[in-house]
C-alpha cells in the first residue's frame, strides 16, 4: 500500500509540473472523448503516452460502450479548456472501480503558467490526496461536483491518476449551470 502511494505520489507531482514545463507527453483518446456525453466546455481528453502501464478494452452495453482500464503500472489521463470568469458547470464521472485507485483532480489557470486552484474531485486534497472514487465497488457509481470559476482564471484542466488495478468508465460530463 505505501508502494502505491509513493508511485502516486510522484505521479500527481509530476502531472502538476508537466504544464509549466511545457512537456507534451499525452495523446487524445477516442475512447475517452466518446464517453464525454456533455461536454460545455469542449475538453479534450488526453491520455499519458506510456503504453506499457495500462491496457484500455471498450465493452459494449446496447449502444453505448464503457472503457474498461486495466492498470499494471500507472494511468493518467488529462484534458485542459478555456473558461470564462463567473460561469457554474457540474462536472460528473460515473465509475466501477474494481481494485484501483483512480483520483480526479480540477484545476483553475492564469495560463501559460500560474496555477490558481486545485481540487480533488469527491475527495481531499493531501500528499497523497484520497478520494471516494478510490473505493472499491461492484456497482456503477455516480459522482458529481459544481464548480464557479473565478476572476483571473482563463483555464481548466481536469486530470485523472491510477495506479495499479481495474477500473471502469462509464460517462463523464461538464454541464453549463444557470
């Protein structure tokens, strides 16, 4: 378990690096992106470029499909958006998390480089952060927050870290709130 919290550790120090760095190491991801129902703010999600620590399977449920994530190493998927000042959005991941330890993390931006806010998603923020999405359960669940973004903010990045394990997803959604 500390081995676990080490890796993903490092793994969130790093993530939070890579945009004031500059370092480009992800790639979009279809079969995330096609899991994004509502998406007002037009994310793109990317995924970490190292192939070798994850495997993903679309498992397809009528006519839709979840994406079934296997974890051998680590897993991180990260997409980034230009906000406005004073908008309210509910964002939601509807998850099955087998026995990973899968977290999600929002963040607000001056960009190219200042970091404003940061949140853990349905969690805590710490060193490791800890999160509902990290239990286990056999069952598909929803989770969701609302959020305002802030004077001075022109960016939102969303990110999601994994170490090793099995986890789902299902749906994931930004909605505008009036």
């Amino acid at each position: 378990m500390k081995k676990s919290k080490l890796v993903f550790l490092i793994m969130f120090l790093v993530l939070a690096i890579l945009p004031i760095s500059g370092c480009e190491k992800y790639t979009e991801s279809d079969g995330i992106n096609g899991l994004i129902k509502n998406n007002d703010l037009s994310l793109n999600m990317k995924v970490g470029d190292d192939s070798s620590g994850f495997t993903t399977e679309k498992i397809y449920e009528s006519d839709d499909y979840c994406l079934k994530i296997d974890v051998t190493d680590t897993y991180s998927l990260r997409g980034e958006a230009a906000i406005k000042p004073g908008d309210k959005y509910k964002l939601s991941f509807t998850l099955k998390n087998i026995d990973a330890d899968p977290v999600i993390c929002y963040s607000f931006w001056e960009m190219p480089k200042t970091p404003l806010r940061h949140y853990t998603f349905k969690g805590v923020n710490g060193n490791p952060p800890s999160a509902e999405t990290q239990e286990s359960y056999d069952d598909w669940m929803t989770f969701e927050e609302t959020f305002e973004t802030c004077e001075g903010e022109d960016s939102f990045m969303l990110t999601l870290l994994s170490g090793e394990g099995t986890f789902y997803i299902k749906e994931i959604n930004i909605e505008h709130v009036e």
